[in-house]
C-alpha cells in the first residue's frame, strides 16, 4: 500500500511466534474479507484474534459482549455481516472448520466488541450466514413517485401476512439500502419495487439493487414489482437484475398502470399469499 521496503517477519498458516509467555499460532483466511486476511491464536489465553471476522461497526464505553448484551451486538454484528463479508460464505465455512478445532474463551475482532459469553451463538450465527440460510419471512424493498407502487407494496404485505409470513417494508426514502441488508440477511423472501421513469426503474432501486448484487445473497426467492404511466420499464429491470442474480422466480412481476384500483390490488394481495405459500415449502 505505502509501496515501501519494510523489514517484514512473513508467516503463513501453521506458523508460530514465540514471544515468552505467550504464543501466537496463524491461520491464513484468504478473503475474510481481504486477501491477505489472517486469524491469530493465542493458546496460553484461549484467545483468538480474528481480524475481520466477528467484526461489529460498534462503539460504546462497554468492552464485552455480556456488558453490552447479546441482542444489540448480534444486531450489528449481523449488520457487518451482510454488508462486508456476505459475499465470502465460501470462504468463511473454511475458517470456521479451523476456528471450531480450537479450544477459545474470547474472540476479539478488529472491528467492535469483544465475545466472551456468547462465542458458541455467534459461531452459530456465522454458520447460518456462510451456509446462506434465512428464515421464513419476506422483506419487501421499494421506492414510489406518486404513491402507486408503495399502495402494491402494502398489498403484496397483506397477503404475505395473511398466509402467516412476517413481512419487513422498507422504503428508500427512509432506509439506507446497509441497514436493509440485515434484512436481507434472513429474508427468504426478497420483493423489490420501483416505478418508472425515464424508461427504467427509480435511481434509488437500480442503487441497491447494484449493491445487492455486489454482495451476493443466495438461496433467495425474488420477485419484482412495479407502477407506471407509459412504457412500464421499471419492474421488468428489476426482474432483470433479480433474474441475473440466479434466485428463483416463483411469480411473473406486477406492474400496474396509473393508480391500481381495487380489483388490481385484490389480485396483488392474492400474489402476496401465493408467494407466501411458496416460501413456507
């Protein structure tokens, strides 16, 4: 980076530093989430040092994860999962066979707080993450003009719920598409919405959707929907880009004209639960 000659101690996975007391023993992690990313063991203390892996964009006067509490910390190290290392689960599945070899009573990432309560649920949680495993809920993601697309948005929610799925709404106008990726995370269902304009979806969406591609979640279902006053480009880009992200499609896009009226949101929440039913298997 600084493109200088450094006097370097170069290791590699199996390698040991002896410093005394102590000893540190390295694992290297490729792309978690760097190329040269490495995990550090430390055996007289039990204490792994994992770099970027168990990271949280956290600050707080607590140190430890018992301080802070588990569902705060998870939250964001859920976050940090989804909108860094999402793309890696390959990657990740690997360190975690060597992490889960090794006898440890704390973890401290570069990134936030440290585990010591909680490593066997965070472990747990990263496992989930890496094998793309979600839960059975959906999450629908839109932005709207003049209101037409966020009235299908509410449609298709009903119907999911009346199915018995838990939906999350996110418009983005008010979320920013890095906390939406959370939800991304454990959403089965991901329904994504946009008008149209300027022969194409809202700027807003073709940004996340463009984020969300780069972060590439599997093992999703998609679906696009959509309202316009002529030309109707917008939902049949979004389909697009779902389509190109290999998710399956268990339903042609919606895309009304003008305001939908009530027979077309009846039909929209039929939709709804029709997806519903599919993501429950």
């Amino acid at each position: 980076h600084f493109k200088k000659e450094w006097d370097y101690l170069l290791v590699k996975s199996g390698d040991e530093l002896n410093l005394g007391n102590r000893t540190i023993k390295f694992v290297q992690t490729p792309m978690v989430h760097w190329p040269d990313s490495m995990v550090s063991y430390i055996p007289e203390e039990k204490l792994l040092l994992p770099n970027d892996a168990f990271g949280q964009h956290i600050a707080s006067p607590e140190r430890f994860d018992d301080e802070l509490g588990w569902n705060i910390v998870h939250e964001s190290a859920a976050n940090y999962y989804a909108n860094i290392v999402l793309p890696y689960g390959d990657q990740v599945k690997k360190a975690l066979e060597t992490i889960n070899q090794l006898p440890i009573d704390m973890i401290a990432p570069s990134h936030g707080i440290i585990w010591r309560a909680n490593i066997p649920k965070i472990i747990d949680a990263y496992t989930r993450w890496a094998n793309h495993e979600t839960e059975c809920k959906a999450l629908i993601v839109y932005d709207t003009m003049w209101g037409s697309t966020k009235e299908i948005a509410t449609a298709l929610a009903s119907g999911l719920e009346a199915v018995g799925i838990p939906v999350i709404t996110r418009s983005l106008q008010t979320s920013h598409m890095s906390e939406i990726m959370s939800d991304v995370l454990v959403s089965k269902g991901i329904l994504v919405g946009s008008s149209t304009l300027n022969n194409g979806m809202l700027s807003s969406v073709a940004g996340f959707l463009n984020y969300l591609k780069g972060l590439r979640p599997q093992k999703r279902l998609g679906f696009a929907f959509g309202s316009y006053g002529w030309g109707g480009q917008g939902a049949k880009n979004v389909q697009e880009v779902l389509k190109s992200m290999g998710w399956e499609l268990p339903a042609e896009p919606i895309n009304i004209q003008y305001v939908p009226d009530p027979a077309e949101l009846d039909f929209v929440r039929e939709t709804g639960m029709k997806i519903g039913r599919i993501i429950k298997g």
